[in-house]
C-alpha cells in the first residue's frame, strides 16, 4: 500500500469525526441508520440508548467499521440492535432528521462523549471555568503504540492529544510529561506520593459492578478521578492459526487456557468474563512481544491485547499472518487521564483536561492529530512490496 493510498483511506475514515454545527439525529434502537458528519458510536449509542456504552452497535457493524470504532464514514449505514443485541433485519432505514433550530439546540445531545455544554456553544471559550493552575506534571510510558512511546512522532496520539488540549484550555499552567516505563507505579507509587499530577492512557473499567473487579481495578474506579475518552479502544484475542481459539464463539473456550497479558494493562474484562484464576492460568510479562513470543513458542494459548497495539508488535515479529485476532469476542475500552483523588487539585486538573479536549473536537483538531498518527502507523505494518 502506497502513502497516498494510506493518506486517502485514513482521511475518508475520519470524516465523520471532523466537528461540524451539533444536530438532532434520528437512530433508534432496533432499525438502521446512516452516519451523518459530526456522529461518533458514542453519540449515536447515547441517542438510542440512553447511555455512551456503544459495544453492541460495533458489534453488529464491525465488517462495516471494520477494527477502529473510532473512525466511522460519513453515509456508512449500521444496523442499531435491539436492546437484546439482535438486529431488526425488516427494519426500515432511519433517515436523519432536518438540522436543529436555535430554540431546540439546548434539548439535542452532544456529538462527542464531551460536556454538554460544550455543544450549545459554538465558540471556543477564550478561559476554562476553573481557576488557573501553575504547572501540571504527566507520566506516561512506552510500548504503547500508537497512542504513547518516546519513539513515535509527538510521543503518540495521545501524548500529542493531551499535550494539545492543555494548550488548548489556555490554563497558563506549566505542562510537563515524562516517561516512565513502570506502569504499574503510575498508579499504584508515583500518582498517590504526588510525584506526578496525572497519567495517561489508561483504561476505565466498568465501574458499577466492583465486585466483578480485581482490587488493582477497581482501585481505578475508586481512588481516581477520569477524564473524559481520548480514544476508544478495541481489546482483542489473538491466538495461533490452526488452534480453533482463534474463531471461539464464546468465552468457555478459553477456560483452563494460558493467557497472556502484559503486565500493567487492565483485567477487567477477563474478570468479567470470568476468565480469572484458577478458571485461567495468567501469564503477565513486561512487554507486548514477549505475549506474543510465547504465543508463537506454544507457551501460552491467548494474547489478550489491544488491536492495534498488537499490530505492531506482530509486524516486528512477523507474525501478522500467524497470530489472529478472534473477531468474535472483542470488546471496547475507552482511554481517558487519571488523576488520583487526593490530590487537592484534582477537580482543576480533569475540569482543564475535558475544557480542551472539547475544543479539539469542535475544532477538527482532535482528527488532525488521530489520523496523523494512524497514518504514521500504517506506514510501519504496510506490506512490503
């Protein structure tokens, strides 16, 4: 694939996302719908649902989407299940109602997952509502491609993003971000000592159930302040060709399995799932490739990993062929800056982080950035021709 080719795909991908005027959508649950420009799954979840939790419209769309729920075509036509998660086969397409009136904009819900607030004015707020702060410091870490690494451009789409939106929320605070390679201390050590105001890019369980959780997540639920999402994440299987895990329906197959997860990534999901020892045995090394190492090694049976962090991991491998995502048992995460709730600036910190990041995604900006880093990824697991 050549650059203009990636360049092009890229850019009609994300064209839903460029920020445009907010307006009333028409999706319903149980009928099909046409994205219009400014739509995200989120803000179509919200509208038919009630809640931001699009798993099952990706789900029933994912040979359309495809592995990104965050880029989604402007005319795509998803189905919208039932609250079930059947798809209404005979249901007629829901056609987008006309543009919102001024008198009607407060009643309409936001394009993004973003404060409301923000989609009933246009302008960009010259100050966010929070009293300035002096300096802000952020840890993040590496291995983490394309979202943070000291060797992708701008330190990866989400150091770049949250870099931006500290700009953006014109907080005259002194930005500073450092890497750190021990994820596990982010939370546990170097936020709760005050070391460090806040980190990035972390996931946020499901936190209305804690008793489903490990205590490390749960911890994120209970002992953290969140920023809204900065990017949604596909969390995958992967499994060798030929072991009949890799096409699972259900998560029973995996029970007495071996299964890797690098350590410091969240396991929420296994836990919900029930894949949690003794039911499983966990394999937790440092790294992404030493996953996928044992993977090829026969040493464990499942990577449980996110998509596209994988994808680069298995190109330096050359495993791409041979390590294959099952497309039946993924699920979304989002990823959002945590803030630990002892710190006396907390409030500030996530109010300044959201502030900007709104205005990005008004501005385009927020895509400017994401397809840019997309694209620079790309460019790495290209096939060579």
């Amino acid at each position: 694939m050549d650059n203009g080719t990636l360049r092009k795909t890229l850019a009609a991908a994300c064209l839903a996302v460029v920020a445009v005027p907010f307006g009333v959508s028409a999706q319903e649950a149980c009928s099909r719908y046409t994205v219009q420009p400014g739509d995200t799954l989120s803000s179509i979840s919200r509208t038919a649902y009630g809640d931001y939790n699009f798993q099952r419209i990706f789900n029933a769309n994912r040979d359309t989407i495809g592995g990104n729920p965050n880029l989604i075509e402007k005319g795509t036509m998803l189905e919208i299940p039932c609250l079930d998660g059947q798809v209404a086969a005979d249901a007629e397409s829901a056609e987008p109602a006309a543009p919102a009136t001024a008198e009607v904009v407060e009643e309409a819900e936001p394009a993004t997952e973003v404060a409301a607030e923000v989609a009933t004015e246009p302008a960009a707020p010259a100050t966010p509502a929070v009293a300035p702060l002096e300096k802000i410091s952020f840890i993040t870490g590496d291995d983490y491609p394309p979202f943070a690494d000291e060797q992708l451009s701008g330190g990866g789409i989400i150091t770049q993003l949250v870099r931006t939106a500290m700009v953006r929320a014109n907080s005259g605070a002194d930005v500073s971000i450092a890497f750190v390679n021990d994820w596990g201390a982010h939370l546990d050590t170097l936020l709760p000592s005050g070391a460090f105001d806040a980190t990035f890019p972390w996931s946020l369980p499901d936190c209305s159930n804690l008793g489903v959780l490990t205590a490390a997540d749960a911890y994120r639920c209970t002992d953290f302040a969140h920023s809204e999402s900065f990017y949604d994440i596909v969390d995958g299987y992967f499994a060798m060709k030929g072991s009949g895990l890799e096409d699972a329906k259900s998560f029973d197959a995996f029970r007495g399995k071996r299964i890797c997860r690098p350590d410091g990534h969240s396991l929420a999901w296994l836990s919900t799932a029930g894949l949690a020892e003794p039911e499983i045995t966990l394999v937790r090394p440092v790294t992404v490739a030493e996953c996928f190492s044992a993977l090829a090694a026969g040493s464990v049976d499942v990577v449980h990993i996110e998509v596209q962090v994988a994808a680069e991991a298995l190109d330096a491998l050359g495993l791409k062929n041979e390590a294959i995502e099952n497309p039946n048992l993924a699920h979304i995460k989002t990823l959002r800056v945590f803030v630990h709730k002892q710190n006396p600036n907390a409030d500030e910190i996530i109010a300044t982080i959201n502030s900007g990041l709104a205005i990005m995604r008004q501005s385009g900006e927020w895509y400017d950035i994401v397809s840019a880093g997309l694209l620079e990824q790309a460019r790495k697991v290209a096939p060579k021709s």
